[in-house]
C-alpha cells in the first residue's frame, strides 16, 4: 500500500480513538517497573527483520477510544504508566498525546519507542501533533530498528545501536534497568500472538 493510502486511512479513525493492533494490562519488560503496553496499528519503515510486522497495516484493526484505554490502565493500580509501542505511535499522537495527560494527571508515568528519531519528530514534517505527545513523555525510545547494528546483550534497553534513549523526567534517570532479558509472550483477541522483550531484539 503507498505511504498516501495508507495515511490516508488515518483519518478514517474516529476523533479521540485510536486504531491499536494489542494491548496487555501489564507487562515487567517495555520500561520501568510494570506497566501496561499498547501496540498502535500502523508503520510505513518495513525495516527488515521488524518484530512485529502484523503490526504495519493501516487497516482498522481495534478501534477504541481515548477514554476506554485510560479506564482499561487505570484498573489496574499496581502499574506505573504506560508504554506506546507499535507500530508507529506518532502517527496517531493527538489522541496518545491525550491518553498520556489523562494517565500523568492520576500519576503515572509515560514512555514511548518510535521509529522515528527525535530530531524528525520535532521538524514542521512531523506526524501532526507530534510536540503534543513529546511535551508529555517521561522517556522516548527513538531510531527504527536496524537489523546491521543489531544489539545482542539481554541488558541493553535498545534493540540496535542507532536508538536513542531520552529521559525526559529526571525522577526515571536511574529506571532504565527493565528486564530486557526476560520474554513475555501476549495472546491478543484475534489469537494473534506477539513476543515481546530482549531476543534479537525488541519489538517496537
Ligand atoms: S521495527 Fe518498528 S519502526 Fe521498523 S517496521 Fe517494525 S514497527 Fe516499524
């Protein structure tokens, strides 16, 4: 599908809803602590040897709304915040950015991987809204994954040496130390299944 049909398909995304390929209630290895994790549907990078390519397709997959996500992490009280994985999440900020000032109002904290790099995220050609969702992030995960600087250490926090992690919240700069070396395999809907933690590489 070209890049402008499947954009196009963006806008077929109700306001505040967002089109998500999973979601677990908690996870121990996508960012500090436990935490719940959202996978958004769609990416246009291809990258080769990509974790998660069921995850690429524009297509409405799981349609929920803004609100329905936030009361879905708030039900569970022992987790810290949230992850925005995917997929590419960028491309739905408006409505991540609007999950993530919900979920930071009642304490948690919020983290996101992009396949995009930061200093792309913060250009005029930016997915819309894209400062939006930075101004509310704790931590960015940035850079696609680039099977050639592939990291192979169970410890690394980054699947391949082109990402980037930014700390934005100064109270997490000693909480990069998830358990990357751990898998943890989700069973979506659909049956569907996605691994995710430290193999090869992580998802993103
Ligand atoms: S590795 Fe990440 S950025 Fe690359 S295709 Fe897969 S989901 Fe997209």
């Amino acid at each position: 599908m070209k890049a402008e049909q499947a954009l196009e398909k963006l806008t077929n995304i109700p306001p505040n809803h967002l089109n998500i390929m999973g979601y677990i209630h908690r996870s121990e290895v996508n960012g500090p602590g436990r935490r719940a994790v959202v996978w958004l549907q769609g990416c246009l990078r291809e990258c080769p040897s990509c974790f998660n390519p069921a995850s690429w397709s524009f297509e409405e997959n799981q349609i929920l709304s803004v609100d329905e996500l936030v009361k879905w992490v708030l039900h569970e009280p022992e987790n810290e915040g949230i992850t925005f994985s995917g997929g590419e999440p960028f491309w739905q900020a408006t409505a991540l950015a609007k999950v993530a000032r919900q979920l930071k109002a009642h304490g948690l904290n919020v983290m996101s991987f992009s396949g995009f790099t930061l200093e792309e995220l913060q250009k005029e050609s930016a997915p819309t809204n894209s400062q939006a969702l930075l101004d509310q992030l704790d931590i960015l995960i940035d850079g696609p994954y680039v099977d050639s600087l592939a990291i192979h250490e169970p410890t690394s926090p980054v699947s391949s040496r082109n990402q980037r992690v930014y700390v934005f919240n100064p109270a997490l700069a000693d909480r990069i130390t998830w358990a990357s070396d751990q898998i943890e395999v989700h069973v979506f809907k659909d049956g569907s299944r996605l691994v995710t933690g430290y193999r090869s590489h992580q998802s993103e």
